[in-house]
C-alpha cells in the first residue's frame, strides 16, 4: 500500500470521528439546552447545507489549491469547531459552529472520492469507507464512555477535537507529497456546468438513489441513541454505547466488503447490501426484545455497508471519466441534501406522532432507493458509454 493511501485512510478517520457524536450525545444535551427532542435536526441540517455548497464547489477548490491542501484545511476546520462545541454552553452557538464543521466536512469528502475512484480498485474504496466507519464507531463509544464516567458531554467533543488536531499535523506535515502526487495524476478532467452534469442520462436516477441512501444512514446515526432511550427505556450512557452497533455493522461490512469486491461487481454489492437492511428491517418488526432491536441497528449499519462506496466507485464507469469528479460533486450534494431533510424530518415526526416509526421510516427509503439503482442500472445496460 503506497504511503498517499495511508494518509486518504488517515483523512476518512478523521472524517467519520465527530458524525455520531450528536447523535450519540444529545439524549443529554437537549435537556441542558431546554429544546424539544427535534432541534438536534436544526444542527444536523446546518451542517448538511454548507457540506453541499463546499461538495458542489469541490471541483473548482482542489483545482486551484490540489488534493492535498483541501484535505489539510477542510481537517483543520472541522478540528476548530470541534474544539468550539467543547466549550459551547448554548444552542444558537452550536448552530453557529456546525456551520465551519459542514463546509470541513464536504470538500474533503468529495475530491477524496473522486480520487480514489479514478485511481484505485474498488476494495481499496470500501475500505477507505471502513476506516470512515472506525472513526465514526468511535465516536459513539467515546462519548458513552465520558457519559459513563459522569463527565458533561462537551468532554466528548473535547477528546475527538484533539484527535482531529493530531491527524491534521500529520496531514500538514505531508503536503509536498501530496502536491507531487496531485500534478502526476490530478489532470484532463472536464470541466461541466451543473446543469450539463444534471442532463446527463442516469444522473437524475443516481442522484436520488443517492439521495434516499444518505436519509437511511444519517437517520439511523442521529436517532439510534434517542430511539433507544425514548422507544426502548435504557439510559442515556447504555443507549449510546449500544447505537454504536450501526457504526460497527458499518465498519466490519466494509472491511468484509473490500474482500467481496474481488469477486462480485459494484452493482452486486449494492444489491446485497439492500437486502441486508431489509433484513434488519425484519428484525424490527418481528419481536420487540430489545435483543433483536440491538441486532437490527447492526444489520442496518452492515448493509449500508457496501452501498455508498459501490455507488462512488461505480461513477468513473457508469458515466465517464471525464465527467467523474463533476457527478460526484452532483451526487454528493444529493446525498447531503438527503442528510439535511430526512432525519430533521423524521424528528418531526418522532415528537409529533411517534418515534417508534422509525423503521417504517427507513423502509420506505429504502424502496425508494432500490427502484432508482434498478432505473439507473437499465439506463447503464441500454447505453454503457452514458
């Protein structure tokens, strides 16, 4: 393994470690805050909307400033609004503060896709998004360790900002060679308006398969923990310990996904990977021990496992190299919107109606993204120079 993928593994830790946090801590937040259950969707929908407009400006960033650089400061970014939610004791600060998280977080993960996309086979792409899912298995355990211990949750955030310094130093301390590496292999791609990349055949499909696919996983993310607590009665440090079986099913899907890849195409492993949520689905609806609830939030986690890396690495040949980084700078922006408007809307209806819908919630995503992949995979089979 060459040093330059060392350090993009380096860069989707650091990009998984701080995702769960809210969720995992804000059964004990809201309460400190006085808010309805709902407003962690407010932060969660900041964040979402400025990692659109950093995805859908992706392109034109890592041009001008390279690979390597984006990485580096988006990182830093994210490190310094971690360290300001450790000493935030108020809710518009927070809402404030997700905004330089949100603008870190999409750049990075857009030009990194790309990347590795165009440059490495599609296992090295799963498990890239493994050790996105060791970081943000992390964070879960992390924060129910501080709670545990009877420390506030800021504590939480203060551990994960420091660890976001540290992998920052190192990628600061590694910007020549990005530099290098950006100039041989960072050229030729062609430059296509919004508009032009949302003409093209299948992105329209791709885009809201996408879509639905990021709803599933932000949703189960920001809700396990609160699900937990509200549906099932456990305490807030229990709760949040145990929505870190999502992040484990995640992390050791993709790490078993990149062995599978040798074997079974992209398209393939999406297919799986729906089968395997619903699945979890039935393991919701089957019994109402909390043992199978525990393995549902598992089985969820383990099929969206392959889904998002099969979709990324797919873009280079289900649309063309030339216009690769243009869709996934597309495709991203759907995903957040996704992001943005699922699990705010879900806390809507969690403090409205009921939380216990929540894998209803998640099954009708999930039909809905398995018809678009399906619309997407014929578009691809009638004319496979899209």
């Amino acid at each position: 393994m060459d040093l330059l993928l060392v350090i993009i593994y380096l860069s989707f830790i650091s990009l998984g470690l701080p995702d769960a946090l809210l969720g995992s801590a804000w059964p004990k937040m809201y309460p400190e805050f006085g808010v309805p259950v709902s407003y962690a969707g407010i932060i969660s929908a900041t964040i979402a909307i400025c990692t659109i407009i950093s995805s859908l400006s992706s392109d034109r960033m890592t041009r001008r400033f390279g690979t390597g650089k984006v990485t580096a400061f988006s990182v830093a970014l994210t490190c310094l609004a971690l360290a300001g939610f450790y000493f935030s004791h108020n809710f518009l600060l927070l809402v404030f503060l997700a905004i330089p998280y949100g603008l870190g977080a999409g750049s990075v993960d857009s030009s990194l896709n790309n990347y590795v996309a165009l440059h490495y086979k599609s296992r090295h792409m799963s498990w890239l998004h493994c050790m996105w899912g060791i970081g943000a298995a992390s964070g879960p355990y992390i924060m129910g360790a501080v709670l545990a211990e009877g420390l506030c949750w800021n504590n939480g955030y203060g551990i994960i900002a420091i660890l976001q310094f540290f992998l920052a130093a190192i990628l600061f301390s590694t910007l020549r060679f990005w530099r290098k590496q950006a100039r041989n292999k960072d050229k030729g791609e062609k430059r296509l308006s919004i508009m032009d990349v949302i003409s093209i055949r299948g992105v329209k499909a791709v885009m809201l398969a996408f879509f639905c696919y990021c709803a599933i996983e932000q949703t189960a993310m920001l809700w396990a923990s609160s699900y937990l607590v509200i549906a099932r009665g456990l305490d807030g440090s229990s709760a949040a310990r145990y929505a870190g079986l999502f992040f484990l099913g995640i992390t050791s899907g993709r790490a078993l996904s990149g062995f599978l890849t040798m074997a079974i195409s992209d398209r393939g492993m999406i297919r799986l990977g729906e089968a395997v949520i619903a699945l979890g689905l039935v393991f919701f609806f089957s019994d109402a021990s909390l043992i199978f609830i525990l393995a549902a939030f598992f089985l969820l986690g383990l099929g969206c496992a392959p889904i998002y890396p099969s979709v990324i690495h797919s873009t280079p040949s289900n649309f063309g190299v030339s216009s690769s980084q243009a869709v996934m700078g597309v495709e991203m922006a759907s995903a957040y919107v996704g992001t943005c408007l699922m699990p705010p809307l879900f806390g809507l209806i969690a403090n409205h109606v009921s939380i216990h819908l929540f894998p209803i919630y998640i099954l009708l995503l999930l039909i809905v993204m398995a018809i678009m992949q399906e619309v997407l995979a014929k578009k691809v089979d009638d004319d496979p120079c899209l």
